[in-house]
C-alpha cells in the first residue's frame, strides 16, 4: 500500500471526447498512469468531477460567455466519468470550480494525510487543486505520468511550475511513487 489518498481529478467525458472543446489530447496517457495507480490505493480514493453551475456569478460569467457549450445541466454525459472509471468510483467529489481542494475531499484525506494527484487538466484543476491544498498545510504529490493537459507544452510548464513550491509540492511519477516503501 502507499501512503497517503489518492485524488482523480476530473476524469471526465468532456475532457475525453475529442470531439469536445475541452478535449485533452493525451487523456489515453493519464488512464494509463491512474490505473496503474488505483491498486496501490484500495479504499484511499476520491475522483472529482468538474461541472458548470446552474448560474454563473462574478467572473464565472465571462468564462461561460466563452465556453456557453459547457452550461449544461448537473445529469449531462459531459459531466460522466469516462468509461474507464465509471464503475470504479467509489467516492466522488463534484465541484463547479477549477480546484477540487474541497471540504468534501479535504476531509477524505484527513489531516496530516499525504494527497496524490493525478487526472486532467494539469495545466488547469490539478495545478489549482495542488496549490490550494498545499496551502491548506497538505503535502502533495503530483503523478506527471498519470496526469495530461490541454498539450503537452502546457502538462510541463505546470508540472515545472509545481516544483517551484518544494517541499509544499512534490513532481514524481507512477514507477517511483509505486516504488516507496509501504506505511
């Protein structure tokens, strides 16, 4: 086993579909890593799911003006894990914002608990989920092989951006997390 709460940030239809606006093109990659990574978990994980709110407020308004094809209701398929984890998920999160450090999944993971993220889009929800649970106090580590974003250029730049914030956030990939001796 290894320590800490795995979190499946965003695993979703829109982001798989490459049909959809906000398809992300190496989504097959990240199903890969967080399959790898879901055995090592058992019990100890959370998917997350992304979805529009039922009114936009404040700055949320401009970004749906933008991106008027994601105001669709809480029961659409865009909002659905993808197929690959559909049956896998035990406890989900449902967040109408970017970052999933929730109360819902902050207390999943517990204090003085280690968060592993993995998922979509590292370059959007997992960057912004690891810096708020890193300021919550949370150690987190961030699957670079088990997340992808909007292209690959982006995936680096915030994968090199969450190192900045060492020891708070750590970059690692599936072999050497699987690797870590056990608790």
């Amino acid at each position: 086993m290894t320590a800490g709460h795995l979190a499946v940030i965003d695993m979703q239809r829109v982001f798989a579909d490459p049909a959809s606006p906000w398809a992300t093109p190496r989504y097959a990659d990240a199903v890969a890593g967080v399959r790898s990574l879901l055995p090592a978990f058992a019990d100890r994980v959370t998917f997350t799911r992304f979805q529009a709110p039922g009114e936009p407020t404040g700055a949320w308004r401009a970004y749906y003006a933008q991106w008027a094809f994601a105001l669709q209701p809480p029961d659409s398929g865009l909002w659905q894990l993808s197929e690959e984890f559909a049956d896998l998920a035990g406890h989900v999160v449902t967040a109408t914002t970017l970052g999933k450090w929730t109360p819902q999944l902050a207390a999943r993971v517990g204090p003085g608990e280690r968060l592993i993220l993995a998922g979509v889009s590292t370059d959007c929800c997992v960057l912004s989920t690891a810096l708020a649970a890193a300021d919550a106090g949370t150690e987190v580590l961030v699957v670079a092989d088990a997340c992808a974003g909007v292209d690959d250029d982006s995936h680096l730049k915030a994968l090199q951006i969450m190192e900045l914030y060492r020891p708070l956030i750590r970059v690692t990939t599936v072999d050497d997390l699987l690797a870590e001796p056990g608790p």
